[in-house]
C-alpha cells in the first residue's frame, strides 16, 4: 500500500529546511547528493542553492516506505 503524500504548493526549499525534513546535516546531505542518493540543489542566486519541495517530501516518503 503506497504512503499518500501531502500534496502542498511547490516551494524552493533551502538548506534548513532540508535539514528539518531530513534530520540530516549538511555534510550528510551534500554527501548523498554527490552519490546520486538524495535531489540535487538547483542554482537559484549567485551564492544560493534550493532544493525541489516535491523532490525533497518524495525522498523523504520513499525512505519511510522501505521501513514499513
């Protein structure tokens, strides 16, 4: 039985709310993003990166399927 997932506005998430959503640090996510394991963060300023909401809430309700 699929989870069902919140269905919210699309946002651009920043560093500390990935961090919320994820309860991982910065250097865990940037590492899983460097393997392929976790949504890549878009350019969205000349010093800033974001990460995809739906991308991000996906991941997240993905991991909690393997463990149900």
């Amino acid at each position: 039985m699929a989870a069902t997932v919140t269905t919210q506005p699309r946002r651009i998430m920043r560093l500390p709310q990935v961090q919320a959503a994820t309860g991982f640090g910065r250097a865990w996510i940037y590492e899983l993003m460097s393997e392929g394991k976790f949504p890549k963060a878009r350019k969205i300023g000349a010093r800033a990166v974001g990460w995809d909401s739906q991308e991000v809430e996906q991941w997240v309700s993905d991991r909690l399927e393997v463990r149900a």
